[in-house]
DNA sequence: GATTGGTAGTTACAAAACCAACTATTAGAG
DNA sequence: CTCTAATAGTTGGTTTTGTAACTACCAATC
C-alpha cells in the first residue's frame, strides 16, 4: 500500500542524502576507528591540517562545518594520542595554531592513501558524467 | 598550503555527503521538531507507516536503515503523543503491527505536503537531468 | 586606563545514540 | 513433549553530541 504516486519517501532528497551518507561513513570508519581508535571529526580535523597545514580550529570549524565545541573535543583527543600540536600565538593569546605532529603526519599520509582509493572504488560504479554532476550538485546543496 | 593537488578533501564522497545531508536535514528539521517536537528517527517512522501502511517494526528498521532500538525507542514516544499506535498479532506475540492513530496520519498529511515542497524547492537549483543524475547516484550508494 | 563589546576556545549538563545483554515468544530437532 | 536455536522487540549502561553558559583575552570607545 502506497497512498501517493508522485512523490515517494524514497525520493526524499534528505532521506536519500542520509542513508547515502552513513553508508559510505560507515564503509569508511574502521579505517580511522579501527586502527587508530579515532572519532569521525577527529579524522576530519586530521584530515584538514594535513591537507591544508596549520591553522586555528576557527578555521577547521568554517572549512568542515563542525562546530567549536566538537571540534575542541577533538583535537583535545588527538593532542592526547600526541597526533596534533597545539602552539598560542604571541600575538594574540587567544588563537592557537593547530598542527600535526610527525605521528599525526604519518597517520594523516596513510589515511590521505585510503580514502583516496575508497573514494576511486565508490565511484567506479559511475560514468565520468554522473560523477562531475553528483559531486558538483552535493557541493552546492552542501553550501545552501 | 594544499599538500596534494589530485584529490582534495572537497573531491572526498563521503564527506561531501554527509556536509549535505546534514545541511538539508537541519533544514527540514524544524518542521517536525518546533511544530510535534519529534525526533528525525520519529519522523521517519511516520513517514514510513503513513506511505507504506501497517507494518512490523522489523520493516521499518529494514526500509528505513534504522537499528532496532531507534525504532524502539521512537515507537514509544510516538506512541505516548498518540501518533500511533500497536497491536499484538495473534499468530504470532512477538510481533505487533505499527499503524498511525488519526491524529498521526493528519501529522504525517502536513508533514508529506511541506517535504514535498521542500524537496521542490531544492531540487529547483537543478536542471532535470542533474535531478535524475543525482538521485540515481545517491540510490545506487545507499544501497551498498 | 576603565568599560563595554566581541572573539577563541572550554566546560557542564542534558539529550540522544550506541552496544550489548536481556525478555518473551515461536519453530524445529530429537 | 522438551530442549535448543532463532526472532521481535526492550532495557541498561556507556559514549557521543548539543546547547548554553563560561573563561580568557583583545579592541574600541569614552
């Protein structure tokens, strides 16, 4: 029994976004819990700094859309399994530059290597085309 | 500073889905949150049975990708704001068949009509092609 | 140079999610 | 029958998140 025709709850593009999302997130975790017992935006903010290097966590909240107090929980957690640095800045004392140690480098190069090839994988099943319109579409709802 | 130029966080499936998912779920959130203060997972469930009809809790949990004690758990809260409700199978007690209460179903009458639009809406950005491009992708992950 | 307002980041407490063990029930094998 | 295994759903304890209030600091105004 399926009361209306034109519009489905399987059609329901938060719906769909979400199940898409916690499927993929799920498929990745076990490569940062598993092995380095880390949180989903632990992984985000490591993934941040190695990529972009040093920055606030101000910076790493705009970028990644975490908010500052998940945020300051995660990188309390990384500085205590000695991934991240954290160095106040003289001239502000408020700021505090985040960074990665050798450790937090090493891991961040392993996992820049698996997700790229995770990201290849999830995306085989897709033609060159399907591939530019999913991601160009997601930037934009994500930027909403 | 960008360390590698071939794949960017921003090129990373998993992150970009779930930055816009958790974009478009805040924004349809509040239409079940501020007006029936429910929970996502409560939603879901009513937009479940209201589409679908009857059903098990196990269904629900299968259709929905919801574990079982969500289900639970939100079952019961829509059960004490009489949005529905249960009943035992003779055949078999371990089962109890979900179905929405009056009340429910005008619920879910209000709430089919605002996710339509909504979705509208957010599909407008989007020629239709991009539309059938990016539910077909979306469809095609979810269900790995 | 005191006062007010604003910013970066933390903490505390409450809400929600997660995981594992549990109850109640049925099905099937001996 | 009765015993074991399996299923539907629930509960309890821990972890994680969300929200709001907080600290520490800086900048601008008076």
């Amino acid at each position: 029994m399926t009361k209306f025709s034109d519009f489905d709850l399987q059609d329901f593009t938060p719906f769909l976004l979400n199940i898409a999302a916690e499927a993929t997130s799920l498929g990745f975790q076990r490569h940062y819990k598993e092995k380095y017992g880390m949180l989903r935006t632990e992984w985000r903010v490591v993934f941040h700094l190695g990529q972009y290097g040093p920055m606030h966590a101000k910076e790493i909240c705009e970028r990644a859309r975490i908010h500052k107090t998940k945020v300051s929980r995660a990188v309390a957690a990384l500085e205590a399994k000695r991934y991240l640095q954290r160095k106040e800045e003289a001239k502000d004392r408020r700021h505090e530059t985040l960074s990665l140690t050798r450790r937090g480098l090493a891991v961040f190069d392993e996992l820049y290597e698996v997700a790229r090839s995770f990201d290849a994988d999830l995306m085989a099943q897709f033609t060159p085309e399907e591939r530019v319109t999913l991601k160009r579409c997601l930037a934009q709802i994500a930027n909403l």
